[in-house]
C-alpha cells in the first residue's frame, strides 16, 4: 500500500467525517435515553391506578402510557428532523419562530378556542391531544435572545437602547402567559433570557439591576394576586388545618411520599400516595412517586443525572464560542440553563424547598408538548455540537 493510501487511512479527508453517531456527545445522548426511558416507566407506575378514580374511569390503566408512547415516537421523528437542520438556519428562522410563539400564545386565549383546565387556558386542542403554545415559547425565546444578542454586540456600550426591545418582547410573552395563566412558564423564559444577557456579556452592574427588576415584579405578582399569596402561605405552614387540605394539599402527600421512600423506597410500583392521594402524580409531582418508589437513592440519581445533562450543555456552548460560532454557543448554554432551572424547580416544589408551581420535570414528566419541545432543543444542541466537531476536524458544517 502506497504512503498516500496508508496517510488517507489514517486521516481521512475532511468530507469523508466519521459517522454521525460517532460524531455526537455520547454522555448527552445516553444522559437523555437514560432520563426518557426512567421517565416512561415511572408515568405508567404513577398513572395506572388512576381509572379506579371516577373522575378517569372512562380511560384504561394502560391510558397515559399509550399517549405517553405515542408523544415520545412524534417527538423522536422532530428531534431526528431538526437534527438535520443546520444552526444557521436556526439562527435564520428565529425571530419568524418568535412571531409564530406569540401568535399561539393570544390563539390560546381566544374563548372557545384555548381549552382550560384547573382554571388555566394553556392548551390549543389538536384532535385527540392538545398543544402548549408556553412550551414552544420557552424554545423560540432561547432562539430570539441568543440571535438577538448576536446582532446587538455592541450591547456593552449601549445597553439600554440594545437590550430594550429584547426585554420587551419577552414583557409581551409574560403578559401573554400571565394571562393564562402561567406563571411557572413565564419565570422560566425569564430565567433563560437572564442567561444569555449575562452569557452574550452584558454589564454585571446592568445584569444585576435587571434581575433586581425582576424580582420585586415577580414580588409585586405575588402579592397582588389572592391565589398566589395563600400558595406562599401554604408553602410556609403547609401542614397546618387551613392549609393540610387545600392549598398545601399536594406539598404534604408529596413530602409524605418521599418520607415513605427513606433511603431505596418501597420498590417499584409500590407507592401509596399515587393512589389518588397525591394529585398530578404523574406530571408535576412525578419525582414525589420515584422518591417513594425509589427512596433517596433514586432523588440523588434523578439529580445527578440532570446535573450532567445540564453540564454536558454548557460544555458543548463554550465550546462553540470558542470556534467563534457565538449564536450556536448561546443557544446549547440557553438550552442547559432552560433544563437545569426546570428541573430544579420542580425538585424544589417536590421537596418543599419551593411554592407549588406548575412545572413537570423535563424529559420524565407526562405531557406531549414538553416532551416534543424539549427532544427538539435538546436535538439542535447534539447539530452544534456535531458542526462544533466537523470544524474542529477541518470539515465544513
């Protein structure tokens, strides 16, 4: 074999890159297997018992599982979809994406159109299931403020004239979800826009004058609704007779829970608080029922198994800026600020660190529209980080 054969071999040319599987973050990939596959198992252990309650006697033990099934097939063929798009176009279509957001987010407001649930108008009825337009809203913000920050590099110079309409278009989004309403899914937006500001290099003094803003807004929401203010009460004092059985009724049977699982848990499929005890077991308070099923074992690998994703993530973001690939860069650190802060969130309310809020653990929890729009942006930062390494292999994305 010639030296030109045996150089090829071993160095293959830059359009002949090794395989995309190969290519990819491979503790990402089984990061987010590993969290699909538990998060499977768990909403058919914390849903099967629910057609003995009258109010889902009409549905089969196997109901929430089948749609569960079902939202992880759709949301696996848009993730391989939006796998094969490359970032550039991302950063093309994002504030087209933003437009379409919002336009969901008033469609879910109209009467007779939204559909509301527990008093909350959040989903826009598809036939046999619904869409959350809030869910789409936390991806195509992600999109806008990291493309935004992009065009706006003179950001330190001038912030408040290049940070000002940013900060308004996410206001629009909030008022929109406010009027849901949805605070949880605003709080997050807010988180992720927060992010990139101080990822895209903004002031620290502006960043934290702006986070200051936010707080005392989200303090004024607070106190200015009755709703939200006996939450906080419950939250404080949950066990107490005003509180045990309204307000503070999931807080205590998910602490109940947890408290039943000690250290490995009563097995799976073993939980009593699922057993219309513990309401929205199988959504927001999912890791309730692996903490009773799995014990504190199960919580710390649940976290852990987060922690990675969410650091993977913030890896895979510095490593494009470090290609000076800055959009790419934002939104793969926007994506693991948006799953980190849920998660986190979610744990906290499982945990009692936090008031009850009405937001599923991402990846685990029972809920299509999630599923599908976390897949997808969990998908776009697997496309930058596989450009990040074509690049780095002197190959083209």
């Amino acid at each position: 074999m010639s030296t030109l054969a045996q150089s090829k071999q071993r160095f293959p040319a830059a359009g002949s890159a090794p395989s995309r599987i190969a290519s990819l973050d491979q503790a990402l990939v089984w990061v987010t297997v590993a969290l699909l596959a538990w998060g499977l198992v768990m909403v058919y252990s914390a849903s099967i018992a629910m057609p003995e309650n009258p109010k889902f006697s009409r549905y089969t033990h196997t109901h929430f599982l089948t749609r569960h099934v079902l939202s992880l097939a759709v949301a696996f063929v848009a993730a391989l979809i939006a796998f094969q798009t490359p970032v550039a176009t991302w950063e093309k279509v994002a504030p087209w994406l933003f437009v379409v957001s919002l336009l969901l987010l008033i469609v879910v407001l109209i009467p007779h159109v939204g559909k509301g649930v527990n008093g909350a108008k959040r989903w826009i009825p598809l036939g046999i299931t619904g869409f959350q337009p809030s869910e789409l809203a936390k991806f195509s913000v992600l999109l806008y403020a990291a493309d935004y920050m992009v065009r706006k590099m003179d950001v330190k110079e001038r912030f408040f004239r290049a940070v000002m309409p940013m900060a308004l278009a996410v206001a629009v989004v909030g008022v929109l979800l406010l009027a849901e309403p949805d605070m949880g899914a605003f709080m997050v937006i807010a988180v992720i826009a927060m992010g990139i500001l101080f990822l895209g290099g903004v002031n620290a003094r502006m960043f934290f004058l702006i986070a200051a803003i936010l707080v005392v807004a989200f303090g004024l929401m607070i106190a200015l609704s009755e709703f939200r203010r006996e939450r906080i009460f419950a939250y404080l004092n949950p066990w107490s007779e005003e509180h045990a059985l309204g307000k503070g009724y999931q807080l205590t049977h998910s602490l109940i829970a947890i408290g039943r699982g000690e250290i490995f848990g009563v097995g799976l499929g073993g939980s009593v608080e699922k057993l219309h005890w513990l309401p929205e077991a199988h959504t927001d308070f999912l890791l309730a029922v692996i903490g009773e099923e799995f014990g504190l074992v199960g919580v710390v690998c649940v976290i852990s198994l987060f922690f990675w994703m969410t650091r993977r993530m913030m890896h895979i973001g510095r490593q494009a800026i470090a290609l000076d690939r800055v959009f790419a860069g934002l939104v793969a650190q926007g994506v693991g600020i948006w799953m980190g802060f849920q998660a986190f969130i979610n744990m906290g309310v499982n945990l009692g660190a936090l008031p009850t809020k009405g937001l599923t653990l991402p990846l685990m929890s029972f809920g299509g529209s999630a599923i599908l729009i976390n897949l997808v942006a969990i998908a776009v930062v697997l496309r930058i980080d596989y450009e990040s390494r074509q690049l780095m292999h002197g190959g083209r994305v």
